[in-house]
C-alpha cells in the first residue's frame, strides 16, 4: 500500500495508485514535470512511501530540457 509519493518540487507532481497492490502485482507512479523556465539538464525526485521494508523509496528522474527556439 503506497501512503504518499512526494516530489522534490513544485513543478513535479506524481500520481500513485491509492488502493492496496497485490504481492507478485504491479502498478504506475505517474510523474508530470513541468519544464517551463527551465532549459538543459534536470534532476527530480520523488520520495515513495509504502509498507514495505525500507518504508521509503526515493525515485530520480533525469533529463535534458531543450527549449523551442
């Protein structure tokens, strides 16, 4: 059962699942980021919280943002 999934940021925002996921099962963290005023390389995290052992989990997300010309 994921609790909370928090991003590093405002401009980052994660969407999780909010009922219980199966063992063996699997399911999407969904994570928008949104790049205005930004440009080259960024680094985001999100911080998941769930009742697994270790309680959290910290997601990075990495990419290069190109600005339209």
């Amino acid at each position: 059962l994921i609790s909370s999934a928090v991003a590093s940021c405002g401009c980052t925002v994660a969407n999780w699942p909010r009922g219980p996921i199966a063992a063996g099962e699997s399911s999407k963290i969904e994570v928008e980021f949104d790049s205005k005023k930004k440009s080259g390389e960024v680094t985001k995290t999100v911080t998941v919280t769930s009742n697994t052992i270790p309680p959290k989990q910290v997601l990075t997300i990495r990419g290069t943002v190109i600005p339209k010309n």
